[in-house]
C-alpha cells in the first residue's frame, strides 16, 4: 500500500466514523462543591501573593521581579492558548476550558517557591496548588488534563527564569528521590 493511499483510507475513516456526542455536566454543584471551588480560588490568588510576601521578608529583590515575571509569562501564556484552543468547559459554559487560568495563578507561586527558596517552601505550595486543581475539576470548569497544563507551563517558565536564592550563611538543602526512600542533603560552601 502507498502512503498517499493509506492517508486516503485514513482519512475516509475519519470522515465515515460518527463524531462522540459531548454532554456537558450540566448539573448544579452542591453547596459544598461551590465551597470548594470558592476556596481553591481564593488559594490561588493567595499563593503568588504569599510568595511575593515572603521576597519581601527576605528583601530578595532579584526574587520579587522574577516573580513578577514568572506570574505575567504563566497566567498570559494560559490566557492565549485559551483564545487559540477552543475547548468546551465540562459544563458546557463556553469553550475556555484548556488550559485553567486559575491554576496557572497558583502554580506560577508554587513553581516560584520550589525553584528560589527549595523544597521547604515549593512542597506545601505545591500541594496547594494541587488542591486549586482539584477544586477547578470538581466544580466542571476543567478536566484534569487542562490543570495538569497550566501546572507544566508554570513548572516551565520556573525552571528557565528562577534561579537559588542564596542564603546569607550559604548553607544549601536538598531532597532527591532514592530508591528506598529519600536523601536529604546539607552543604556549606566556602
């Protein structure tokens, strides 16, 4: 077979196989569940500004503009691939759904945190940002794949543009997977 005979075929395929009918969720959330998406919000908005707050205790300036520009890079990044990629919401509101904005807010914190100040800070952030995932998921806005994105474009903008915050007695930590368990590192340097 040829390949341009196989590309018809593929495509006669494609044509002749009927689309999936998408259904959207359209049920009302309890009151817990809007309780949940009405906190996992307020988380997000929380967790750049806690760590914006926590440069500032550290008067780690170098800190607070990647920060800033982490943040900007995530949530506009989020913003226009919304516009580009028009995916219906699980509850059929509109065609926003990929990728969630909301977690984008919180992870650009969360990333922030693990990247500058280490694990100490990133993990309980990160954690957070999971439960702002969750909230988003549970109340039909997003399906899981549209956090997951969000949280990956903000792990990345952290991974390129925050460097380690050196401490003042330039004592560095560290956690690595092993494979019993984990190492947990200490080091001085001169």
């Amino acid at each position: 077979m040829t390949m341009s005979r196989a590309i018809a075929v593929l495509a006669a395929l494609t044509v002749a196989t009927p689309a999936v009918a998408f259904t959207p969720n359209t049920t009302p959330l309890s009151k817990s569940e809007k309780n949940i998406e009405t906190i996992g919000t307020g988380v997000a908005i929380a967790l750049p500004l806690v760590a914006g707050g926590i440069t500032l205790l550290k008067h780690d300036r170098v800190g607070s503009l990647q920060l800033v520009v982490e943040s900007a890079l995530t949530v506009g990044t989020a913003y226009a691939l919304k516009n580009i990629v028009k995916e219906r919401r699980p509850n059929g509101s509109d065609y926003k759904s990929f990728p969630s904005e909301t977690t984008a807010l919180a992870a650009s914190g969360s990333s922030f945190l693990w990247g500058r100040y280490g694990w100490e800070y990133g993990l309980p952030a990160a954690a957070m940002t999971q439960f702002v995932s969750y909230s988003r998921v549970q109340a039909h806005q997003h399906r899981w794949y549209d956090t997951l994105a969000s949280s990956a474009i903000a792990a990345g903008y952290s991974y390129v543009l925050t460097t380690p915050f050196k401490k003042k007695y330039n004592i560095d930590t560290s956690l690595d997977a092993a494979p019993d368990g984990a190492l947990v590192r200490m080091s001085y340097q001169w």
